[in-house]
C-alpha cells in the first residue's frame, strides 16, 4: 500500500539540502589558511555577513567596521570570502604593488545584465582581452598632444568660472560639465554642452547605484535567486533598472561613436582617440560595439575622477574658511588681477597646491582652474 507525500514536502528537502550541506562544511574543523582570514564582524550560519550589509551606500557599514576590525576586514557571503579593503595604503599594497597577483576581475552578476558582451576594461579577466584594450588605452594616452589638451582646458575653465560667476548655486553641474567636457573633446572631437554631459553623469550615477552590493541580489552566493521573482525578494525592480540602464548606456556610447566617425569624415576629427581608435580596429580585431565601449570607458575613467576632486576641494574651503582666505591671500599676491593663471608655475602657489595635494589633486592637473575670480 503506498502512501502520499505532498509536493511541499519535497521542496522542504530540496531547500534543505544546501543548507545541511553547507552547515557540516561550516562546522568542520578550519584549516590553519583559514585562521589568517582578517577580522570582522562575527558571521551566522548560511547567511554569514549578509543580512548586515546594507541595501544602500553599504560602503558606509564598511567604514564602521573598518573602525571596530581595522583597515582589512573579512566578511562571509554565505559560503564565499570577501575581503574589504578600507584604507589608501591597503590597496596601494594589494592592488598596486602586487597587481599581477590582484588584477583580474570576479563575475559581477549585474554587468551580465547591462553590457552587452566582455566589453568594458573594468570588468574583464586579465587575459589577452584585457591586456589588448589596456595597450590602446595607454598608447594613445602616451602619445596625447599635451598643448592641444591644455587649450582645450583653458577654454572649459574659462567657460567654468562664467557660470560659477553667474549662477554659483549649480557649481556641482558646472564643474561636472566643465571635466566633462575635456574628455569628450579628446575623445570623440566633440563639444561638452550641459545637455549631453548632464546625460553621461545621470548614466553614471545609476550606473554606480547598480554596482552597489546590496543593489541587486547576490547571484554569485545564491544561485537560485535567479528564478525567484523579484517582487518577492527586497531587491524589486532590479531587472527593470538592469535593462533600462542597457539601453541609455548603449544607446549614448553608440550615439557618441557614430558623431565623431562623422567628424573625422569631414575632417574635423583627426587628433581623437575614436580616429586611433578606427585606424587600429583591423589589426586589433575590434568590433564596433567593443570600440564605441572602449571610447566610453576612456571618458567614464577620465570625467568624473578628476571633477569629484575639484568638488571636494569647494567643499573643503567652505568648511574651512580661514584656509580659504589663506590660500586666497596667496593666489592674490602671486597671480592678482593683471597675470593669466595659466603662465603660474605650480611652485610659486606652495600653499595652494598642498591644499590640492590633501584631496589627491596633482596641482598642475588644475593650474589652467586657478583665478582670482574663482576663490572669491
């Protein structure tokens, strides 16, 4: 006589299972490589560290806990180990000094959503690929006209302190555009309007919401969440954002692409990094979406870096106003109101490039932004 044995059982066992199996790897004696794992916060069993990081800005609960555990801490995603670096010095240690060993990239569920193919430099392995888009990058940056950069930089600084002059209360989008600009005239020929670099940044910010870890769900230690739908999880709406950005991000870097090969057909492009870009695609063996990515990734690595420390500078003399007037009494005495900054040698301005030197900004990156005008 044979019994019934409801469905729901069944799945019971199969949800079961990986966590048992999990659980005996877990309470079986560590090896001694695993005694050398950093501090940190105390995991529990399954879920490790999961359930404390933060849906949003989780890099704020990094920083705690790197004040309770230290500049390295370890963290446990579920049965995987992540080690979190919250220090410059850590990461010049690891990444830097010992990159052959810490170059490579791991599988970020969420680029498999958004870009279309192994295509961005970021999120490669460092293999053939890698090192081939990396060699463009550098060669072309190796052979830029520097005077022709510094022009257009003093046009976009000149056009900066206008508006910061004239609508001071949008300095954020003004310096944004300003940054934004140089690149997309060094890499595709054209004009930074605040349309089309309001466009990129907004891109952008999604871009680095979605990288957040608690953005999405986490694929990569809880595989079956990828047919769980996602109204049924805290994570909704991850898809619709996933697809949406795709779509913006590609449609702009193919947008871009497409107006600088129309330049350089009409001959007002030929200096760019899209024309070095063209000339090497036959011999590198680029596809189109691989070069319009390539030329994105250029302006992505190089807009917002150098503009967010500029921003933090402002900040920092609005918060600090007696070193605001310090640095302000010695660019009156050294520039004053009849020398063009941009003929202002960094050595002479000891002060104010200490300032610049405290956000990690190299001072002659910005002796073309230094006026009178704008420190007041």
């Amino acid at each position: 006589m044979s019994s019934f044995v409801p469905p729901t059982i069944y799945l019971s066992l199969l949800l079961l299972l990986p966590s048992s199996i999990y659980l005996i790897l877990r309470l079986r004696p560590r090896r001694p490589s695993t005694l050398n794992f950093p501090p940190g916060p105390a995991p529990i069993p399954i879920l490790g560290n999961l359930h404390q990081i933060p849906l949003q800005k989780s890099f704020l609960q990094f920083a705690q806990w790197s004040r309770e555990h230290g500049p390295i801490i370890g963290l446990h995603l579920g049965p995987q180990k992540v080690v979190v670096l919250n220090s410059w010095q850590a990461v010049r240690d690891l990444l830097d000094q010992r990159g052959a060993i810490y170059s490579s990239r791991p599988d970020i569920p969420i680029v498999q959503h958004v870009l279309p193919g192994d295509v961005h430099l970021v999120f490669m392995k460092h293999d053939r690929t890698w090192r081939r888009a990396r060699k463009t990058i550098v060669d072309f940056l190796a052979g830029a006209d520097a005077d022709r950069l510094l022009a257009v930089q003093d046009a976009e600084s000149t056009q900066m302190v206008w508006e910061l002059a004239t609508a001071p209360e949008e300095y954020y989008a003004h310096v944004m555009r300003a940054f934004g600009a140089v690149i997309l005239a060094e890499v595709y020929g054209l004009r930074g309007t605040k349309e089309r670099t309001r466009r990129f940044f907004a891109i952008q910010d999604e871009w680095a919401a979605l990288l957040d870890p608690g953005a999405m769900p986490p694929f990569e230690v809880f595989p079956f969440l990828r047919w769980v739908p996602d109204w049924m999880t805290p994570w909704r709406g991850w898809r619709t954002r996933a697809e949406l950005l795709k779509g913006r991000q590609s449609g702009l870097y193919k947008e871009l692409f497409e107006e600088a090969m129309g330049g350089i057909e009409k001959g007002t492009g030929d200096e760019t990094f899209v024309k070095r870009l063209l000339e090497d695609q036959e011999k590198e063996g680029y596809t189109d979406v691989e070069l319009a990515y390539i030329a994105g990734f250029l302006m992505e690595g190089g807009a917002d870096t150098t503009a967010l420390a500029l921003l933090t500078f402002i900040v920092a003399m609005a918060a600090y106003p007696e070193i605001q007037r310090r640095v302000q009494a010695e660019v009156d005495r050294v520039i004053g109101e009849e020398v063009m900054p941009a003929s202002i040698s960094s050595k002479t301005l000891p002060y104010l490039k200490a300032c610049f030197w405290e956000v990690s900004l190299p001072m002659d990156s910005l002796s073309l932004y230094i006026s009178s005008a704008n420190l007041h």
